[in-house]
C-alpha cells in the first residue's frame, strides 16, 4: 500500500511537470533558442581562446596578460590597474592578480604615481614590449575567421556591440554601476597597433 501511495505521488509529479512544461512550451522555445545562442557563442569562445592559448604559450604569455599588455600599449603612461579593469570587464582585485603575476615574470612594472602615493601607474617592460610584438601573431584566429566574408564579419561585430552594450546595462541597472562599452579595438586601429 505505501508502495502504491509513493509511486502514485511520484508519477502524479511527473505529471504535473509535463503539465506544466506543455503551458510554458512557448515561453521555454524562446528562452531556450536564446540560451542555445548563448551556449553557442560561450563554445566558439571557448575553442578560439584555446587556439589563441596554443599559440601563445610559445612566448610562456596567456591570452588574458596578451590582452592587457594590448591595453596598456594603448592607453599609454597614464595606465592605472583601475583603467585595464574596465577595459578587461573584471573586478579589480581580480587584475590586481593577474597584474601581481605579470610583474613577476617581468612583463610590467607597477610605479607609484609622482603626484600621488596611492596611485599605481602600470607600464610595459621591455620583456613586456617583445611579448606584445610576438602577440600579434594571430595565425590561428586568422584561420577561423577567414570562414567569414567581410560582411560577415562586420555583421558579427556589430551584433556582438549591441549584445555588449545591452549586457553593460543590464550591468549597471542590476549592480548600480557604470561601464562604459570598450572602445580598445578601435583604438588600437587609429593607432596602428593591431
């Protein structure tokens, strides 16, 4: 009799889940084509961040420190950990660390600013400088994005902007904090560093 009693529950849940799962059917193919969008996009991430580390570790860098080495290029002598955090979209503590490593294997300094003994200015070594030049190797990227057209392409990027955009909003409703959307590529093309 309990026997009974506990598989007639067990199959009256079950039930109730199908139920359910068949009202919101609609809802849930909207959400789950829009998780699946995301999934995809988190995997090719993923697999071109995994080429971009192969390729790297020839120069004993990861993708991540290739990266801010390319911020701090950019934005010039005036770099602070504070300025790489928002370029990089990660908590500050999180690059101080990344920072701490990149100073030990001697890719930055990190400098008191003159004015200011709170204030940490962030440069490239000359270590940092050759690594940034070996970075821009970008044989396997090169490889997986010539599948694209240029419409192609440019079509992605633009996509990808209004998802960033629409994701730093999000950001700042949620979190009551600003960001601003990362205008490094551009920059580094004005400048002629890509």
């Amino acid at each position: 009799m309990i026997f009974l009693a506990v598989h007639f529950t067990l199959y009256s849940n079950a039930y109730l889940l199908y139920d359910l799962r068949k009202e919101d059917e609609t809802i849930t193919k909207i959400e789950d084509k829009e998780y699946d969008i995301w999934i995809l996009l988190s995997r090719v991430y993923h697999l071109i961040a995994m080429l971009r580390k192969l390729e790297l570790s020839k120069f004993n860098i990861l993708p991540t420190q290739s990266y801010i080495l390319f911020i701090i290029k950019a934005l010039g002598d005036d770099t602070t950990p504070s300025k790489v955090s928002e370029f990089v979209y990660q908590q500050r503590s999180s690059i101080s660390d990344i920072l701490n490593r990149m100073v030990k294997q001697g890719l930055i300094k990190k400098t008191n600013n003159k004015g200011s003994n709170k204030r940490v200015i962030v440069t490239l070594t000359e270590k940092g400088e050759k690594a940034l030049v070996r970075s821009k190797n970008r044989e396997y990227l090169h490889k997986v994005m010539s599948s694209l057209t240029e419409e192609e392409k440019r079509q992605l990027e633009s996509g990808l902007e209004v998802l960033r955009d629409n994701a730093i909003n999000e950001l700042s409703i949620t979190q009551k904090t600003i960001l601003r959307p990362s205008q490094i590529s551009r920059y580094y093309r004005q400048k002629n560093l890509l």
